[in-house]
C-alpha cells in the first residue's frame, strides 16, 4: 500500500505539464478510431503499420520514443 500511495502523489502531485514538454506529432485520431470500429477492434489493438497510416510525418517508433512518462 505504501508503494501505491508514492506511485500516486509522484503521479498526480507532480501538477500538469506544460505545452512545451507535449511533443508535435500529428495523428488522425478520427480516421483511427473510425478505421479500427470498422475492424471491429480497439485502435489500441492495430498493428504498427496500421497505426502509421493515420501518424503524419512520423511513425509509431518516434512517437513511443517522444512519449511523455509518467
């Protein structure tokens, strides 16, 4: 319980972030959703390569590297 409660005040009390730490990756978030629904399965469920046809200018391995963590 106690590592929970670190893991949570590191997390949450550790206040918003900023815009400048929020990379500039263009994604078709609508496009994605639509397209995996139309699969009949979570976007989170598509592979890379699926997942790159909606990532523009970039692909899945930037965008896991520029990822922000928690």
């Amino acid at each position: 319980m106690i590592g929970q409660m670190k893991s949570f005040r590191r997390t949450v009390l550790s206040g918003p972030y900023s815009k400048a730490d929020i990379p500039n990756i263009r994604i078709d978030y609508k496009g994605l959703t639509a397209y995996a629904r139309k699969k009949g399965i979570k976007a989170c469920d598509l592979s890379d390569a699926e997942k790159n046809l909606f990532i523009i200018g970039s692909d899945m391995d930037s965008v896991r590297k520029l990822s922000l963590k928690a």
